[in-house]
C-alpha cells in the first residue's frame, strides 16, 4: 500500500530524566505537508520527495528484543490517549460540547502550598484555559516549585546511526506502512537516542463533561500570508473523553492523518 503522510514531535533524551515530572524537551513538531506548526525542524515524508545523502533507513524492532546496531523501538499506543475524528458537519457538531485544545508541550508552573500536603493529593493550578487540576507527587514539600508538562507520551525510540550528525534525517516505516522521517536534533552524535511522539492535541475536559462524553475542539494551522494580510486554516476535531478524568483535566487526543474527514469532507 502506498505511504499515508504522518508528522511527529521530537524529544531529546540523551540525559536521564529524573522524575515523571521533568519536562520533555522538544525539538521539534510539524503537521506534515502543511507549514511547520512549532518549528521548522522536521517533517513528514509523503513518498514523493528524493533521499538525500544525508538521510538513513533504520528498522522499525515491535518487539523487546534487542536489535543489531541502530534502530527505531516502537514504544507502544498510549492507552489513555483518545483518538480524535476530523469533523465538518457542525450541525452535527454543534450538538456536542465545545472544548479548548492546545498544541504540545505546554509547561505548567505551581508552588506546593505550607501546611500538610501529603502525596497524591490534587491541587489546582493556573493553566493555559484556566484552572487545572495536579497531583502532588511524592517527597514534594511546602514552597517548593513544581513543573508539569502536557504532552502526548512518546511512541518510538530512535538510537542515532553511526556516521551521523544533527541535521541528518532518519527514515523508517511504521507497522502500518507509513513512511515517516526525522530530523536529528542538535546536540546528539552516533550512539544517542531521542525520541517521537504522535501527532496530538492536548485537550480540557469542559467544566460540564465527563468520561464518554464526545467534546468538539479546533486547531489553527499556519501557513503562508495571504495579500489580504490572512493565513493558515482552521480544522475541527471530535474525540471522546476518557475514562478517570474530571473536569479542567486535559486529555491527549491523537490525530488523524491530513485526508478525508468521516463525513466524506477532504481538508
């Protein structure tokens, strides 16, 4: 089957991270064939575009089995994430509840409060929508300063080839039969690794909702300025509010590659 387009963001992962709550750093997110929507650092393979001689093939291993030299590790599907669903009948849509989403990674910055805060304990913090709901996590104490980050969790590891530089694009094929290439972010040299997560939104849960609910949310794309001063487009997703969230608790909705919505519409 002919590849479909699929685009990726990238975090660099050649230092341990310390706590669940480090944040990733990113180096990069793009909405393949469409201008970069974060930074103009990787993108999307359509199967058209020529290999360079700066670009590798690495083997994709599913398995835990170690592999032979370097090679691209499927981490697996977050199984908590949401699958979002392009939308163009708002009729349709407009029955459902409206919700806020906002691109990856967004860093979220809350002081723990004096008195006995124990582990585990939620606290609410100012987000990107307003308040937003966070756990304490474990050996946390009074005024000490805490940083969450909302990102989509990782889906392949890529160990960089030898030969290799920043700059260079690795390429490889998705079990599916995507092609998808990545561009190797500064600061790695052969041996290290990083890694990609899917492309994804990061979405409130409405004040009113609640798990099983189906919640609408829109995304601007950029794009090149128009003469009349007017860019990019606007593109409308619905996906289902998972099980265990509560209000003002964003969920990660995975989205659909570019191409025809459910309803027959192509963006």
């Amino acid at each position: 089957s002919s590849p479909t387009w699929s685009w990726y963001s990238v975090s660099q992962l050649w230092t341990p991270l310390r706590s669940m709550l480090a944040p990733i750093k990113l180096a990069c997110q793009v909405l393949s064939g469409k201008k970069p929507a974060v930074e103009d650092a990787c993108e999307a393979l359509s199967g058209k575009e020529p290999v360079k001689d700066q670009d590798v093939y690495l083997p994709l291993i599913t398995s835990e089995a170690a592999g032979t030299g370097a090679f691209v590790r499927h981490l697996g599907v977050d199984p908590t994430a949401a699958t979002a669903e392009r939308v163009s009948d708002f009729l349709e849509s407009s029955r459902t509840l409206e919700a806020v989403a906002i691109a990856p990674p967004v860093v979220v910055e809350i002081e723990v409060p004096n008195g006995n805060i124990e582990a585990g304990k939620q606290l609410l913090a100012q987000g990107p929508h307003g308040p937003i709901r966070v756990q304490v996590p474990q050996g946390a104490t009074p005024g000490a300063k805490l940083r969450y980050q909302l990102a989509p969790k990782p889906e392949y590891r890529i160990e960089v080839p030898a030969g290799a530089a920043p700059g260079w694009v690795v390429r490889f094929e998705k079990q599916g039969g995507e092609e998808v290439k990545v561009e190797v972010p500064q600061g790695l040299q052969p041996g290290d690794t990083f890694e990609v997560a899917p492309p994804a939104l990061m979405v409130r849960v409405p004040d009113k909702g609640k798990p099983g609910d189906a919640v609408m949310f829109s995304h601007t794309i950029s794009g090149d300025m128009t003469n009349d001063g007017r860019g990019g487009r606007t593109e409308f997703f619905r996906a289902i509010v998972p099980e265990g969230l509560q209000p003002t608790e964003y969920f990660t909705a995975l989205l659909p590659a570019p191409g025809r919505s459910l309803d027959g519409f192509e963006p």
